[in-house]
C-alpha cells in the first residue's frame, strides 16, 4: 500500500543566493526512479518550478519519508555542500514513532550491506563488504495504548530524535529494526500487525519518519547554520493522539 502524497505540503522553507530547502511530503520522490516509472511529481522539478530556477540535489530522503530537503542553486555550492555530506560534518535530524519503549539514548552502531534496487542497480556489483552505519538517538517521549494486539493487552510506543552519523541506504529504518523498535509504517522493514493498526486507528498510511533539522557550515560564510521542517499534518495526526503535543512541540508549526 502506497502512501498518498499530499502535494499541499510541499512548500520553501528557505533561499538565499545559493542554497534553497524545502519540505518534501511523503510519498513524493526526490528524482525521477526506475522503480516508479508511473510517478509524474519530483522534488528536484517541483522546486525547480517553484523558485523558476535550476536545483541540484544535495542528499536524498526515502520517498515514505517527509521533512527537510536541500538543494544547492549552482555546480560549486553543490561540490563544496557535497564535500560536508562526505565528511559527516552536517548534523541531521529525525524523528521517529517506534514499537516499544526504547533506551533514553544510545547509540546504534551497525554495519550495513548496501542494497540494491533491483532495476536502478541491475548492473551494479553486490560484493561490497558491509559499510560502517551508526545513528545516534534520545527518547523525547513514551506512551502506552490500549489496544490487543497477539498475546499483549496494550502497545508501547516512543518518539525518538534520531541523529544518524553516515548516510547509508534505509540507514534509520534498518538500525531501529535492528535493535527491535522498528519504526511504525515501514512496509519493509517494520511490523506489519502495529502498521496496520496505526493505519485503521488513524485511518492514513504513513512512515512515521520525518526529516527535522539541518545544521551545516554555509558555503559562502561559513557560518554554522540550522534549517528546521515542521511536521507535515499527518504526522501530526499521530502525534495529537499520542498526546505527545507538549514532548513535540519544537517540531509542531503551523504550515
């Protein structure tokens, strides 16, 4: 089940001379994909359309993922951003709904095999050795559901910040599967019974997964910078009805 794209989310957070953000809904595409030859709506072509002006992508969000999306508005931005991203000096920001209670932080330092997709890599080679990954976290809130699920009476959750540290593919949905809290709406690597009931609680279809924050040098001044995404409405859905508003405030705007 595909999650639905609300276009309405799409909006600029931020532009300069040289660098523009956006929030990008889930379900929407960063780029044009093999894998989803039907899709018609891209990031890179929206916001090029929105601001009447060329874009280079400087990282990618998973098409369920939502929140803050960079762009560099010239080849040289693009190569000096590129170069921070290499070198793991931008800080990232998540936040995530999980199954489960999760430690108040730690840190999740798993090597990750690179994945393929199965048309975009068909000729790629599969022998690499698996890739240092490690995610930071800290638990912002916990609450416990009424609702039976297999053999318990109640479900737990948490709202965890996640802060990944290398950029490896699926890198979060991976690592909290990993260490058992998956995060709630993943198809692929989540619970598919708590999906389904966050899905027929809240009566929508996401991955409770949204980029937050950015925090980088800025290209020309080198000054440190933060940009910051509001969560887009469905998330929030789910965050009113954890009762999480006061935990989630600083991601809470109006948009």
């Amino acid at each position: 089940m595909e999650t639905h794209c609300q276009l309405d989310q799409f909006k600029v957070l931020y532009q300069d001379d040289v660098l523009v953000a956006i929030h990008k809904p889930a379900g929407l595409l960063v780029h044009r994909s093999p894998i989803d030859r039907h899709e018609t709506q891209f990031a890179v072509q929206m916001t090029r359309d929105q601001i009447n002006q060329k874009v280079y992508p400087l990282h990618r969000l998973d098409k369920a993922t939502s929140g803050l999306l960079l762009f560099a508005l010239d080849p040289e931005t693009a190569r000096l951003m590129g170069k921070q991203f290499e070198t793991h000096s931008i800080q990232k920001n998540y936040l995530a709904i999980c199954r489960g209670w999760t430690p108040e932080y730690g840190e999740i330092n798993h090597a990750l095999k690179h994945k393929l997709d199965k048309l975009a890599d068909r000729h790629t080679q599969t022998n690499k050795p698996p890739q240092e990954a490690i995610t930071d976290f800290e638990r912002l809130a916990t609450t416990e559901v009424m609702q039976k699920i297999g053999k318990y009476e109640s479900q737990r959750y948490s709202l965890l910040n996640l802060m990944p540290k290398t950029g490896r593919k699926h890198q979060l949905r991976r690592h909290l599967n990993h260490i058992s809290y998956p995060i709630i709406g993943d198809v692929k690597y989540g619970d598919r019974h708590h999906n389904h009931f966050f899905n027929t609680w809240l009566k929508q279809h996401r991955l409770y997964l949204a980029a937050t924050g950015l925090t980088f040098n800025h290209p020309q001044t080198d000054q440190r910078i933060t940009l910051n995404a509001p969560l887009e409405a469905s998330y929030q859905i789910a965050i009113q009805n954890l009762s999480w508003e006061k935990e989630a405030a600083d991601y809470i705007h109006d948009s």
